[in-house]
C-alpha cells in the first residue's frame, strides 16, 4: 500500500513539474517587448549604423507579431534590444 502510494505521489508530482516549466518558457507577449524596444530607442543615441539595424529588427519583430508569432517576435526586439545595450 506505501509504495502504490508513493508511485501516485512520485507520478503527480513529476506531472505538476511538467505544466509547471512550459509556462516559464512561454514568450512574452510580443506588445510587453515591443514597448520595451520602444522605451529603450525613447532613451538610447545609438550611431547610424546601430539605429538601422534596430529600425530592420523592430519592423520585423511587428511583422511577426501581427502574425501571432510571438516567439519569433520577441527574438527580433531581444536582437534589437542587444544591440542598444539592453
């Protein structure tokens, strides 16, 4: 009987600890990041070279992000963000 009951508590455990880490590992909404970006640009000089290639990373993150790719999205205004030393 103690081991049966072991085995059902090890088993639900180890499924709670399954729902558990997909919901660390979800996006940020893409919105959340993109306003981020935005923040970081209202206060950052960056040179010309660096602001061309955030303005190409933030197009693409909201081409994504109208789409519902938010995970993509997110990975082009990370790029961005990097970029400006954020």
């Amino acid at each position: 009987m103690t081991i049966r009951l072991t085995s059902a508590a090890g088993c639900l455990l180890a499924a709670a600890a399954a729902l558990v880490v997909p919901a660390r590992a979800a996006p940020v909404p893409c919105e959340d990041m993109l306003k981020q970006l935005r923040a970081a640009l209202a206060t950052a000089t960056p040179n010309d070279a660096d602001k061309a290639a955030v303005a190409d990373l933030q197009a693409k993150g909201i081409e994504r992000c109208t789409a519902d790719d938010d995970k993509r999205a997110d990975d082009f205004f990370a790029q961005a963000l990097k970029i400006l030393g954020k």
